[in-house]
C-alpha cells in the first residue's frame, strides 16, 4: 500500500518479531498489519484471522506466542483485550476493548456483521448472537489476572482522546501506569499509526536493545508564540529529534503558582501528545541536570553539554534548530 507519510523505520525491530491482533469485525489483512510491514521493513510482522469464538480466539494466540516467541505484541481494540492477557511478552494495547460485552450492544453489534476485511477462510459475514455476546462478557472477566510489577513495566496502553466506541483509560490505569492518551478516535489510522504508535515502539525497541540514546533538553520559553501556540516548525522539529534522540521539556518548578505546574503539562500533553508522556521535567535549576544538548533562551554557562541560545542569530527559529541536528546526524 501506498505509504502517506513517505518514511520507514529501517533500524526499528530489526530481524524481530510482532504479532498484530485485530479488532472486532476485522482481520489479519488489515491495514494496520500492512502499515506496520512497511514501516519496519526489517521486522516480521505476524498478523493471523482470529476465530469469532473468543475462547478459541485465545486459544490460538497463546499457541502462536508459544511458538513465535514474539518481541512485541500490539492488539487494537478487541486485539487489545486480548493482548492486554497474553503475560510474558512486551505488549501494546491500544483502545483496548475490556467491557466486550456491553461494547457490543452499545454499539449495536448484535445480528448479521460483515467482516470489515477479507479473511483467508473466505467467510465475510456471521451472525452475532447474545450467546456469544456473553462469552465475550465472560473472557473479559480473565482480564488483569497475572499483573505483576513486571507486567506493568513492559504495557503500554493507548488511548484515543477522541474515541466514541470505548473507554476504558481509567481501567487499565488501575492496573498498569504507562497509560497514554493520543490525538485520535477509536479506529486506529495512519496518522495515528505514524504519529503516536511508532514514537511508543521505538521506546520498547530501545529498551530491549539496551540501547541509549543522546539526550535533548528544550526549554519551556522556546516552545510558544505570543498567542500560545507552537512556534513555527516546531513539530517538524521534535518528529524530527525523536528519531535519534531522548527529548525532554523542562519548565520552571514556581513556588508562587502551583497551577503552573499541570497547566505547562497539559500544554506539552495537548501539543506534542503520545511521544511527550512522561517527558516533562520541573526545576529551577537546569544546569544540575544531565543531558548533550539544551536548547534554551536562558544564559546558562555552567550547563556541560551543548547549549543552543534560541532566539539567537545563529538560532533564531526551529528552522535553524533543524538544519544543525541534521548535519549532526544522530550524534
């Protein structure tokens, strides 16, 4: 297919393995599945058609983890319910279905469904009926059964702000603490795929690699114009970092204004969204902190890594921001 956003991620999951499990309704043929072959041309990505039957249905995953060992596991939706279950492997649930059965009749579900795409059995309609509804109301009881503090490290959920089918962020935020919200509906598409899902899969591909990467400080006064909106090329030039680096936000910890606090946060949050989590940084003394670059309107001499003076002639814009990281390569 074709790619919209004209990038892949050559060095992302090299020679891994990734299961996708699909949605209600849908398939191992979905877009979703093909999107994430193009973008990581180097990982395996498994994709199978699950059983209508939801038993069945993990039946056949758990065989498939057995068998595959895979490095990463990501499920959307129903898939997210299920691979929310699916314990030893670093998983990705993104709008995760946990209340099944009472998603199926809110969103009317029950009755003659259409598979949304082709399956390799060749069967494209079923009929929804009360009785399964209920199995799906049972297996979402299983739910949450063997989390342990090493589950929690290795879940990720996200959660689309503006998704109209589920809701279940407070839920799994019970259970596991990398809970992230995303600018998105429920159907998981490209740009959300791009945007939000790739930056989460980097920091799990890092991990798993022991890999680390140089890391960027930007300064809260560089990031808004005078109508509180980003400045000019900025998000060019975080998607822009993040392909090399750690980037972090800091932002003066006042003594006078405790509101400060969550209101930089959500403006950060509603900005930069899934890849800003847990990057916000509050201190009033950024010259203690550890890191290659701060990029900053302040004059801080005794900072050891590189200082990038915003605002001046050599930096004036993110443009020139840009054009420095670039020649950089990655260093």
């Amino acid at each position: 297919m074709e790619n919209q956003y004209k990038k892949t991620f050559p060095d992302l999951m090299v020679d891994k393995k990734i299961v996708y499990v699909h949605g209600f309704m849908s398939a191992g043929s979905t877009h979703t599945a093909q999107i994430l072959r193009e973008y990581m041309p180097k990982a395996t990505v498994i994709a199978p058609d699950l059983p209508l039957h939801p038993e069945e249905a993990m039946a056949l995953l758990r065989q498939i983890q057995a068998d595959e060992r895979p490095d990463l596991i990501i499920g959307t939706s129903m898939g997210g319910m299920y691979t929310e279950m699916l314990y030893g492997t670093d998983r990705i649930c993104v709008n995760p279905a946990f209340q099944m059965g009472s998603t199926i009749s809110e969103n009317n579900m029950v009755g003659k469904q259409t598979y949304q795409n082709p399956r390799v059995d060749g069967v494209q309609e079923v009929i929804v009926t009360k009785a399964l509804q209920k199995e799906y109301k049972d297996i979402t009881e299983q739910c949450f059964n063997a989390v342990t503090p090493e589950e929690q490290s290795r879940v990720y959920g996200l959660f689309g702000d503006n998704d109209p089918v589920v809701h279940t962020f407070d839920l799994f935020r019970t259970h596991y603490p990398n809970a992230i919200h995303f600018h998105g509906e429920h159907r998981l598409i490209e740009k959300a795929i791009f945007h939000y899902l790739m930056p989460v899969i980097r920091w799990i591909d890092d991990h798993q690699a022991g890999r680390e990467r140089k890391t960027i400080l930007i300064d809260w006064t560089t990031l808004r114009d005078a109508y509180n909106k980003p400045k000019s090329s900025l998000q060019k030039c975080y998607e822009m970092l993040l392909d090399h680096y750690e980037v972090y936000f800091l932002a003066p910890a006042p003594t006078n204004d405790p509101s400060f606090i969550p209101e930089a946060q959500a403006w950060i949050e509603e900005t930069f969204s899934a890849p800003a989590w847990n990057r916000a940084l509050f201190t009033n003394t950024p010259q203690l902190l550890l890191g290659d670059y701060l990029i900053t309107t302040a004059d801080l001499p005794n900072f050891m890594g590189t200082v990038l003076p915003f605002g001046s002639d050599e930096f004036k814009t993110w443009e020139e921001v840009i054009i420095y990281f670039e020649r950089l390569g990655g260093q």
